[in-house]
C-alpha cells in the first residue's frame, strides 16, 4: 500500500518561507518524478515544480527563483522551500510521485494548505 504524507503547509505572512515535506512509504520511488502542485480556489491544479531521479528540476515561470525543489532517496522524501512567498501562492499544495516509463502509475499526497496573507 503506498501512502504519501505532506507536512509543512500553514499560514505565513507576504515575503516569509515555508518548507514543505512529502514522504513516501510502501516502496522504493529512487527511479520516480517527483512534483509539488498546487490548486488555488477556483482554478485548475497546476504544477509548481518537479525533479526527476537524475535531479534535472523544472518550475513554474511563477515561482522559478522563489521556490526549490529537492529530494532524498534515502528517505523516500520530496522537499519544497518556498521563500518570498506572495498572496497568489495561496492554495492547496500535493505532491506527487510519477513513474518515469508507465504514466498510468501515478500517486498523489492529500494536499497542504498554504496561505499568504497578512
């Protein structure tokens, strides 16, 4: 059974940080894309982020030198720092876990709220 469990998401002030985590357990995802999403009020999920298992990253145009992403295959884990974050970075946050050759295997974590305000 593979289970995915973000942590990190909260309320911040505009310009602060937050760092978000997302740990898989079940098997081992050394070989998956890992990504960051995000789905504000209103608005269709997009992707923030994702790193594939060679660490080549790509990022939205909306948060490419704000935002960084990264992993640890040892413990199953993606990571998304968020620094100088803005009121239009509210939204729901999920990660998820992508195998590289099968795109009909695919795991999603239950999402993180993060909200920018003052």
């Amino acid at each position: 059974q593979v289970q995915l469990v973000e942590s990190g998401g909260g309320l911040v002030q505009p310009g602060g940080s937050l760092r978000l985590s997302c740990t898989a357990s079940g098997r081992s995802f050394s070989i998956y894309t890992m990504g960051w999403y995000r789905q504000a009020p209103g608005k269709q999920r997009e992707l923030v982020a994702g790193i594939t298992s060679g660490d080549s990253t790509n990022y939205a145009d909306s948060v490419k030198g704000r935002f960084t992403i990264s992993r640890d295959n040892a413990k199953n884990t993606v990571y998304l720092q968020m620094n100088s974050l803005k009121p239009e970075d509210t939204a729901v946050y999920y990660c998820n876990l992508a195998h590289p050759i099968i795109s009909a295997i695919d795991y999603w974590g239950q999402g993180t709220q993060v909200t920018v305000s003052s």
